[in-house]
C-alpha cells in the first residue's frame, strides 16, 4: 500500500522539486499558507498564528516533511519580519507536534517520521541569526518521542535553476557583470537533486543518521564558485568580489547571511549517500545548460 507524505510549505524552491519525485511513489498532501492555492485535492490551507491545520491529513501522513518558512533574505529585517521568519519555523513545528500529540494521545500508535530542512550553524554575532539557528535546531531535536522519528537536514546553498542563490545572482547581474561577495569565503552548497535524494532516502530508511549535512564533499569557495559558473556558461562574463561593506550597505543585517563564518564542519567524510553532483563544475553545467530559470524568466543576457 503507498504510503502518505505530507510537505508543509511544500510549494517552495525545494518543495516543489521534491513534489516531482515523490507523487509517482506516494500520495501527496501539502499544506500551505496561500488560500489561493488549496483549490485541488491535494492542498490544503494552514494558518500558524490561528491554528489552523487539517488533522486528518496529518492523521493520515506516514511522513512530514517540514519546508515552511517566511524567506530570509528576500525583505528586510524589521522586528516584524523577525518574528514572521522565526514563527514560521518554529511556531509552526510546534503546531504541527502539538497536533501530533493529540493525534497519538487518541490512541494512534503510528509511527511517522518528522523530516525538516535547516540552515548551517554559525559562528555569527548577530543575535537574530544565532538564536533562530539554534532554536530551529532545538525544537526540531526536542520533538523526538516514541511516536516521532526526527531527522534534520542542514543545508547550506541549494542550487537549483528554478530560483534560490542561482536565481539572485542573475537578478542582481548587470551586462555581463557578477558580484559576489569574499573570495575565500568557503561555498557549502547541494544540487537540488541530491538534497531530493536524500530526503527519498530518509524517509525510505536508507539514510538512518538523524542529523544529516547536506553538503557536498568537494571542498569549495566563492571563488570555486565563481569559476565553476563561469565555465558553465559559453559567453565571457566579469566576476566582481566586492568588500563586505557593499553587502551591509545594500541588505543591512541581512548582509550576515553571506558574511558570516559558518561552523566549522566535520561530518563530511562520514556522510552514506552517493552525490550525483558531487563537483560544482558538474552541477553548474547541469543546472545551466538548456532553457532553466536562467533564460526564460529572468530574460536576463545569459547564453545569448
Ligand atoms: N533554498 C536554500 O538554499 C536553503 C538553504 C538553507 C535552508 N533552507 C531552508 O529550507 C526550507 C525550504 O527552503 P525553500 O528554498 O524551499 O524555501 P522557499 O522557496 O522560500 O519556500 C518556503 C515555503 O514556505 C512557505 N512560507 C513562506 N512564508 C511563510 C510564512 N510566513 N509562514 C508559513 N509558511 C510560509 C511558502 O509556502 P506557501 O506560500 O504555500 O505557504 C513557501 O513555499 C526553508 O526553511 C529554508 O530556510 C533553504
């Protein structure tokens, strides 16, 4: 019989890839914040600050795939916007185990398995950044209980031709001009199609670590980057790394993201899974070799 899987904030960058793999082995549900978008069978809306959410399908769900959450770059950081990106994670993993629990509390002895994505921890000074990192992380290991099988996946840069760091570059490209920031800067990143892979084999129990880096082997830097990017496209472009003090001009405190020193990271050679894009080279060719995001909608002057 198929098995359930629920995707919460499921029609994002990763949801929606994700989605793609998993609806021709499972049945699919997705939760999601846009009323607009619960017009078929599958969606269904949820409201975290009035809890609302559809038990049933949570009854139902073998596996929850936690992808919500208010973008953290995109706007800037008013306490406003904080709180949405904090209670968007947070507030929101814990609506969903509190139903969780009176779900099991009513005699429901199934086991599911609770799957969320995470940022990489930092050694930042910003206080917003620290405590969201590791509050996430807390909240999603205290929710572990027999009835709860909890797996948290830490990402650093997804890439993907459909939106995310990808998308942003090109967005903010002019002519045949780049600009990143801090050239020794080390790149942790995935191709959105490992970071899928993992997911299937999580919930498939073919990964059985409960904390898993989703990061690729190959040691890298923006610079890498930068080079990776442009052998992956045929036309000349400019790479500019610009002094971090254009970052805090242009994003404010959002600039940490991209600045900030990340934890240093051991878990990489123990890491079971098989990339399919293990080199940035591979993954950029990939990603940017036929019509993707990059010339359809950002209409941009890429591979003319
Ligand atoms: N992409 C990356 O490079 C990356 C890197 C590190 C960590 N992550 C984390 O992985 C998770 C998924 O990433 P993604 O790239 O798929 O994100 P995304 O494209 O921004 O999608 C996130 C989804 O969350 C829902 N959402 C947005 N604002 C919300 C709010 N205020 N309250 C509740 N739900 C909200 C939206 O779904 P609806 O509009 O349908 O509700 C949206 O589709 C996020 O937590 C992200 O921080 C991503």
């Amino acid at each position: 019989m198929k098995e359930t899987v629920l995707l919460i904030g499921g029609r994002g960058l990763i949801g929606k890839e994700l989605t793609s793999f998993l609806e021709k082995q499972y049945h699919l549900f997705i939760f999601s914040t846009q009323k607009s978008a619960c017009d078929d069978q599958k969606t269904f809306y949820w409201n975290i600050d009035k809890k609302i959410l559809n038990t049933s399908i949570l009854k139902r769900s073998n596996h929850i795939i936690y992808l919500a959450g208010e973008h953290i770059i995109k706007k800037r950081w008013s306490s406003y916007q904080k709180e949405e990106i904090f209670n968007s994670r947070i507030k929101g993993i814990k609506l969903c185990v509190q139903q969780l629990k009176i779900i099991n509390d009513n005699d429901d002895s199934k086991k599911r398995n609770f799957i969320t994505v995470a940022a990489l921890p930092s050694n930042t000074s910003n206080q917003f950044i620290q405590s969201l990192i590791t509050d996430w992380e807390k909240t999603i290991l205290d929710i572990r209980s027999k009835y709860l099988n909890v797996f948290l996946i830490k990402v650093g840069f997804v890439l993907s031709n459909q939106g995310g760091l990808l998308a942003e570059i090109f967005q903010k490209s002019f002519w045949n001009l780049f600009f990143f920031w801090k050239k020794k800067h080390p790149f942790y990143w995935i191709h959105i199609y490992d970071l899928c892979q993992i997911i299937i084999q999580l919930i498939q129990k073919r990964i059985q670590s409960s904390i898993f880096y989703a990061i690729t082997p190959e040691k890298a830097t923006n610079l890498c980057f930068a080079k990776a990017l442009q052998a992956a496209l045929s036309k000349k472009y400019y790479f500019f790394f610009l002094p971090s003090i254009f970052f805090k001009i242009f994003l404010g405190q959002r600039a940490m993201i991209l600045l900030h020193p990340f934890t240093k990271i051991h878990l990489r050679k123990k890491q079971h899974f098989k990339f399919c894009y293990p080199a940035l080279k591979i993954a950029l060719k990939n990603l940017l070799s036929n019509d993707g995001m990059v010339r359809k909608k950002l209409n941009r002057t890429i591979e003319e």
